[in-house]
C-alpha cells in the first residue's frame, strides 16, 4: 500500500512512492518527502534538462550537474509550486488568453 507523504515539492499531502526512486541518503529523502507526483514532474523536469545541456549521464559531471539540479527543482527555495498551480490536463481548458492585438481567428493578416 502505497503512504500519504506531505509533498514539499507540491505542499500537499498526496500518495508517495512505492519505494526509493535510488539507494543512498538523497533517495530516502525524496522517498519520505515528495509525492510520486512530485517525483514524475522531476522526470519531465530532467528530462528538458538532460536534453537543454546535452548531458551525457555516463559522464560523472553530467550526472553531478543532473543531481545539483534535482535537489534544487524538489528541495531548492522557491520549490514549492504556487497554491493555485493545477496539473497540466486537470484545469479548466481554456488556454492562455490571447495576446493584446492578435488577430482573431479568420482576421486578415497585419501588413
């Protein structure tokens, strides 16, 4: 059965992780204080990383790199998301609004 841990990450109590995402100190941590949500926004989150820097994880100072940025996007200041922050496919589907002076939908292009 999967524990409810308190998310620092999203601030919310929510389900946690079936087990350690690794061994060592860093992976009970994030075992005991982020959600699995919390850990699959990292996933997303390493990912752009990964791919941004071009890291090559078989290369000690990518996965150096890879780590110092893990701590930060789940334990860093300014890590918690904002209150209102709603997963993506799970808010109201409106879009973002549209820019000042865009033209609509079916509107001739500006010259």
């Amino acid at each position: 059965m999967t524990q409810i841990v308190n998310c620092v990450k999203t601030g919310k109590p929510l389900p946690g992780m079936a087990r350690p995402p690794f061994p060592g100190a860093l992976g009970q941590r994030i075992f005991e204080n982020i959600s699995q949500q919390g850990w699959d926004m990292w996933k997303a989150q390493s990912t752009v990383i990964i791919n941004h820097y071009g890291l090559n994880l078989a290369d000690p100072e990518a996965t150096k790199t890879l780590m110092e940025e893990l701590d930060k996007f789940l334990f860093g200041e300014g890590a918690r998301l904002p209150e209102d922050w709603v997963p993506e496919g799970e808010g109201t589907g409106k879009g973002a609004p549209s820019a000042k002076g865009a033209p609509s939908k079916g509107a001739p292009e500006r010259k």
